[in-house]
C-alpha cells in the first residue's frame, strides 16, 4: 500500500525568506511523486511531477522540489516566498506498478502562510 | 479555472434530497475522476472512468451513483445522504496514460456540499 505523510500541519514564513514543505511517502516501488496548491475556494492545482530522471524537479511560480529515495522524501522548496504563496499544499504519491490503478494518495496538505 | 467547471459551487440539502453534481472538462481529456475533501483529512479518490467506462470504485456508498455520459462531462448523483457526507466533492481531469507516459490531473473548483 501507497502512503504519504505531511508532518506539518502549517508552516508560517517571512516574505522574502526561503520556504520549505515537506512530505515522505511510502511505496513497494518507485514513487511518481506529485505536488499541488489549493487556493481558498478553488480546486488543486498542479506545481510539478516526479517520474524519473533528475532529482531536482523545476514547476511552476518558482517552486521547486527533490527527490530523495534514501530518505523516502519529496520536500517542495522555493527560494523566496511571496505572500501569494499562502495556500493549501498537497504532496501525493502514485505507485506505478500498480498496473491499471489511477488512485493517487494525498497528504493530508500543509497550510503555507507567508507573513508580509 | 475555465479548464475544469463544477456546478452548483454550493449545495445544501436534506437526508431524503435527490441531487446530482455536474462536472465538465474543456480540455480534451478522457479521464475523469470524483473525490471527496473533508476537513483534516487527506483526499479520497472514488471514482475513476477512462472513456466513459468506469474502471475505478473506491468502496464507496451506493448512495453515491457517479454517470459518465460522454468523456467530456461527470455527474455524481446523490440520495439519502447523511450528515457526514458533508464536503467538498472535487472533479479532476487527465489524459488517459499510454505506456509510461503519466499524465497530471486538472482539477474544478469543487462543490461545497452541505447535509442537514
């Protein structure tokens, strides 16, 4: 079975300062790791994928993440946040050999909150 | 948001009620998804249709009863429901993958759905 863990309830940062959301997953294989935003009273949006490959992962308004297979982490990071960064984040996990299966397992999200 | 729409936004009604959720996605794809997003808890996958056939039933209750019409619109029809069913129903969107090619889901506003 697939699970991903958000340890962090919220996160409160500075505006300006570097932000860092965390997430560890557990899977039989190799995870596809995900990271996605939810705004107040709108739906998911998605930041970016892991796959393979790099393990830096680049997405989108400058966030960004890293995959860490010996620490079963997926950590999303941003150089500098921005006030508008405050939202709901969900990590989630895939695990593709689960063949046929198209469930993704979410975190339970982590509140950002950037102080002006 | 134009992507992925849901209607209505909100919904309250009774135990006894019939009602259905529509969703309708503008982006060409041919998967379509239902979840639940209740509060302090991680996102629930229940269900899954890869052109129009269902293909994934995540134990839900039979007072849930999802329609998939055409690969473009999703329904999730509702009755008898009970107050714990109270949450915010969010349809998603993907290409359906092929190979090893992984596709990241789009996701509607939601529908706050209230029982009383």
């Amino acid at each position: 079975a697939q699970s991903v863990a958000q340890p962090e309830d919220q996160v409160n940062v500075a505006e300006g300062n570097p932000l860092t959301v965390k997430c560890t997953y557990s899977v039989s294989g190799n995870p596809y790791l995900f990271w996605y935003v939810q705004y107040p009273n709108r739906g998911l949006q998605f930041l970016l994928k892991y796959i393979t490959g790099d393990n830096l992962v680049k997405g989108s308004y400058g966030f960004e993440a890293e995959f860490n297979k010996s620490q079963t982490s997926f950590h999303l990071k941003k150089p500098s946040a921005l006030v508008s960064d405050s939202a709901l984040y969900f990590c989630a996990v895939r695990d593709p050999t689960g063949a046929g299966s198209y469930q993704l397992t979410f975190g339970k999200g982590t509140k950002l909150s950037v102080i002006p | 948001e134009t992507g992925v729409t849901q209607t209505p936004r909100h919904l309250v009604m009774g135990m006894t009620n019939k009602k259905s959720l529509k969703c309708e996605q503008h982006l060409g794809h041919n998967a379509m998804y239902w979840y639940k997003q209740s509060a302090k808890k991680p996102l629930e996958l229940m269900f899954v249709y890869n052109f129009k056939e269902q293909t994934e039933n995540n134990s839900v209750p039979s007072r849930f009863s999802p329609e998939c019409p055409n690969s473009s619109h999703l329904f999730l029809h509702l009755h008898t429901l009970q107050p714990e069913d109270s949450a915010l129903y969010l349809c998603a969107s993907s290409q359906v993958e092929t190979g090893e090619r992984l596709y990241e889901q789009y996701f509607g506003p939601g529908t706050r759905l209230t029982v009383t």
